[in-house]
C-alpha cells in the first residue's frame, strides 16, 4: 500500500484553514475544499476563473452520508449508490447544509460517493464533504494525470497532494446522472 498519511495530514491542515488542494480521484485531479466553506470555495471560483453559475460537485465518503446532505432522496439511494459499478456524480434536489455558492440556482446538488482509497480516507479524516471540480482553468480541458494540471493552478494551490503525481493511467471525468422517482436513471454525462 503506498503510503499517503502524510499528504492527509497536510491536506486536513490545508482544508481547515480554508484553503484549496490539489488532489487524485477516482475520475481526474481535482481541485478541492471544504464544501461547507463559502470563502475557501471562493477561492475555487477565484483559482479555476469559472463562472459562478456553474456548481460544484461534492464528495462523500459513505452512501448512507447522503441522507445527511439531501432532503427526501430516493427511498432506495444507498442500495442505488452502492451498485453503481464505476464514478458516478448523482443530481440531487433539495441540498441542505451547503453554503449558496455550492448549490446550483434551482437547489440541485451534485454528489459522488467516492470509491477511492485515497479521497475516502481524506474524507473521513476531514469529517465534512469536500469540494471536486477539475483542476483545470475553466475551459481547458481536464487533466486526467498531474502532468497535464496548469503550472498556474499548482501555484495557486494551499496545498498539491504527493502521492500518485507520477501515476501515467488516464480515468475519465464521472458519468453524471439524475435518480428518477421510479428508481431509473437519467444519464446527463456518460
């Protein structure tokens, strides 16, 4: 197992004092905060140059976290996330918790429960969703392995997680779904 309590720990530190990392997950690299933070996901805004219209995703650690943050999901949600087969980020109504500026206009949110080792353990060390965008100035394209991450966004950074920079294997972004009331899938990104 590689070994990646040290970039925990700073990422931990980083999030708590309302910065930004760059960090591997289980799609692309991302840029991330703490989700509940309006002026660390500012900073996010600020640091992609990207339109504040556009929402964010959140991570989560658990399916059962979902019933914390989404107001009437799905009776069936858990079982739903638990057997999603690859990345999936699922459009919620009704956030509740998150600041404005991470929930979309019409009080959607966008989730994914994250099935990476290294996302999860953050995640629970943290104790709080955290924010995943690309970590890419708005309009490029997203970067699939460190090498590909703007110089300007590494500057920009609290904090660039260590561990799996010099992993060459190409994820794509999550497929982007809505749960429909009879327990069906809209696919909006494949």
């Amino acid at each position: 197992m590689v070994d990646f309590e040290n970039d925990i720990k700073n990422c931990v530190n980083a999030l708590q004092q309302g910065g930004v990392i760059l960090y591997p997950t289980d799609t692309i690299w991302g840029l991330g905060c703490d989700a509940m933070n309006e002026s660390a996901v500012e900073k996010v805004f600020a640091l992609k140059r990207r339109p504040k219209e556009k929402s964010m995703i959140v991570l989560l650690a658990e399916a059962r976290d979902v019933l914390q943050y989404v107001a009437a999901p799905h009776p069936d949600i858990i079982a739903i996330i638990e057997s999603f087969d690859r990345p999936t980020t699922v459009i919620y109504e009704n956030a509740l918790g998150f600041p404005d500026n991470v929930v979309n206009s019409d009080g959607s949110i966008a989730i994914r429960v994250t099935t990476d080792p290294f996302c999860k353990a953050l995640i629970k060390r943290y104790r709080k969703p955290i924010v995943s965008t690309s970590a890419n100035i708005s309009g490029q394209p997203s970067p699939a392995i460190y090498k590909m991450v703007d110089s300007a966004i590494i500057e920009g950074v609290d904090y660039a997680v260590k561990y799996r920079q010099d992993d060459e294997a190409f994820r794509q972004p999550s497929r982007l779904v809505r749960i429909m009331d009879d327990g069906g899938m809209e696919v909006l990104r494949g």
